[in-house]
C-alpha cells in the first residue's frame, strides 16, 4: 500500500547525482608485432621487491580479519620516520586516506550551509568525487601556464568556510613539484584551523632543489596531514595501502571515521615487506628517475615545451589535440590518458614503452 505517490525511480542524493565518474587509465590496445604498454594509470612498471611476494605467500591467516588499524603496519612506519604511531592513519590506498579526512573536517551542515576545500585544478582526479561525496563544495584554483599551483590565488581563495585545503606534490597530472620554502610560507599565511594536506604519492620522486620535507612541517604545523601511498614508488597499486600523518588533534578524528579493517592483512604484510627492502624500493625508483630525465630531455630536444616533471609521469599540454594524440597513441599500443581539450599525461613505463612514446612525440602531426 502506498502512502504517499513518490518519484517511481530510485534516485541518489542530489550532490552524488551531479558526480562526475572516475575514468581509469584504459589498458592498451594489442597492435601487429607491437608489445601493448599501459601508460595511463601511473603504474610502477617495475612491480613490488621480491621480498612481497614472498611475504604474501607465506601468510595463513586469511580466514581471519585483519588487524582493524593496521598496527603492525603503522608501528613500522613510526619507527622509520620517527614518528608516535597515533600521529599515523593506514587507509585503503591514500585515496582512503584522503576520504577518512575529507569525511571529517568537511561536509554539509545543519544549517544548510556546506564547508569549502580549496584544491587546485588540473589536479588529482579523485578530489572532486571524495569532497562532493562529503557533502562539501569544492572550490578550485587554475594551475598556472606551466603546471604549478598558484598559491598565492588558493590562499586568496580562502573563506570563513574553508576547512580543508588539498596541495598536491607533485601535481597529478601535470608533474611540478612545490618547494620546501613554498609551502612553508602558505602555511604561514594559511589560518592555523584550516587542514592542510600535503598528497605526496610521488614523494620518492622528486629530485628538486629545495625539496619539500613535509615530516618536519608536520612537527611544526599540527594543522597540516602528510598523504603518502604504497601504490606508486612501491608498486603495490593492487593491493590498496596508504596513510596519513598528522598531529592527534587530526588522526582523533580520522580514526573515528576511518573504515574499519580497511587495510587486509595482504596489503600490510606487502607494505611491511616493502619497508624492510628500502633499498631496493629506492634502486627502482632511481632507475625510473633517469627513464623521465631520459625522455624529458628527448621530448626538449623534439621541440617540445613541457612543464617539469617530479613524479613518475609527463605532461603534454596539448590542448585540443589531446584526444588525437592518445589515439595516435593508441595505434602504437600505447595506452595514454588524455583530459580532452587540456593535455595527456603519460607514465614512465618500461625502456621500450619510452623509446616508442619518444619516436611518436618526434613523429607526432596532428591529424584534424
Ligand atoms: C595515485 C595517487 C594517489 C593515490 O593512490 P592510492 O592508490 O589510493 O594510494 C593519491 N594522490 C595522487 C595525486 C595520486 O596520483
């Protein structure tokens, strides 16, 4: 029996109806006598230290739960970086990380009025879906001609409403990474209440002077949270393990809203294993550090302007022929990311899979 005539469709909450959908890197295409490479999710192509694989073999307990904080996990980073392992919150990817925070400084409000966090825009893609979830507006800040936040436009864009501000080092996609003396003075002009969080996925990348030490940031400024990720340097994308680190008057809060047993016992066992092999972590990421300079400076010697890039990926700023480049891409079994009309963002892949995205970018003529 009815009680009242409702709408007959089952409907979401109007600000999820607005969403716009995560699009994932697409694998690649097979083309003749071609080896497909996938260069569109930023993906270490080096995979895991071997030491992973044979942590996730050896584990038995997989009829059990894991542990809900991930504490062996959080206790080995404490150690590490020298920080108490309250100051740290494991989450499933940093992108779980990132919603445990977005889910508790941001939202609507009983009065109707929603909270504000201020990012800057190309960025990750993923900040619009967690912040609108929440219920909070996002308000974004054009990066500037070559890639960089404007800080001083996201600090002027800063509201009796902001809650959280999302500085993204290096940018995804479009690769430059912000200085240590950068940040410090945003933090200085930043109100202390505001949270600023330091996404630092590519961190083990950047290889600029003046490189942000966001842990000593994190000491001085109980207001900033330092995202970092398992998934890029690491090479555990599938396994879905990050954390944050921030002061207790933040991780209180995270912890409360955090999933419980968000971290399987796969995904901290790999991490683990990751940790206690750094050395190996760090040859790998060495070796992909000299691939980017390698094609950097080949995409420079092509004629090409590209913004620089810190992180594990390059930035085509290709406008309106983004689109034609990933599919030119494409016919050379090169999977790609393009953001129609702005650019393509490509990873740092395998030797072969560079050698062939240089040969298009010297070849490369836009087809109307
Ligand atoms: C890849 C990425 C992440 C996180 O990924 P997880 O796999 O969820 O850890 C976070 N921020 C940025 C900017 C990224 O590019």
């Amino acid at each position: 029996m009815t009680m009242f005539s409702r709408a007959g469709s089952i409907t979401p909450r109007e600000s999820v109806s607005l969403l716009p959908a995560y699009s994932a890197g697409k694998p690649p295409q097979p083309a003749d006598g071609l080896t497909p490479y996938k260069l569109s999710s930023n993906e270490n192509p080096l995979g895991p230290v071997p030491a992973v694989t044979q942590a996730l073999a050896e584990i038995d307990t997989l009829h059990r739960y894991p542990n809900p904080t991930a504490e062996g996990l959080r206790t080995g980073l404490a150690g590490l970086l020298e920080v108490p392992v309250e100051d740290i919150v494991a989450g499933t990817g940093s992108l779980g990380a990132l919603t445990q925070i977005i889910n508790a400084f941001a939202g609507s409000n009983s009065d109707g009025s929603q909270d504000e966090v201020i990012y800057a825009w190309r960025s990750f893609e993923a900040y619009p879906i967690v912040v609108r979830t929440a219920g909070a507006r996002d308000v974004t800040v054009p990066v500037m001609a070559d890639g960089r936040h404007d800080l001083e436009a996201m600090l002027a864009a800063i509201t009796e409403r902001t809650k959280v501000i999302l500085l993204c080092t290096p940018n995804n996609p479009t690769g430059p990474a912000l200085s240590h003396s950068e940040v410090e003075d945003f933090l200085a002009k930043a109100p202390s209440d505001v949270v600023v969080v330091l996404d630092e996925a590519y961190q083990e990348f950047v290889r600029s002077d003046d490189r942000l030490d966001a842990l000593s940031l994190y000491r001085t400024h109980p207001n900033v949270v330092v995202l970092r990720t398992f998934s890029k340097a690491h090479g555990l994308a599938a396994l879905r393990v990050g954390y944050s680190i921030a002061s207790q008057q933040i991780t209180q809060h995270l912890r409360v809203v955090a999933a419980p047993f968000g971290v399987s016992t796969l995904a901290e066992a790999a991490a683990l294993a990751s940790l206690e092999h750094l050395d190996q972590v760090h040859e790998r990421v060495d070796s992909l550090v000299a691939e980017r300079g390698r094609v950097s400076a080949a995409l420079h010697q092509a004629g090409w302007t590209i913004p620089e890039s810190q992180g594990n990926f390059v930035w085509l700023p290709l406008g309106e022929r983004s689109q034609d480049f990933a599919a030119q891409a494409g016919v050379q079994a090169l999977a790609v990311r393009a953001f129609a009309g702005e650019g393509v963002r490509v990873t740092i892949g395998e030797v072969e899979a560079n050698d062939r995205f240089i040969e298009l970018c010297r070849t490369y003529r836009f087809r109307d």
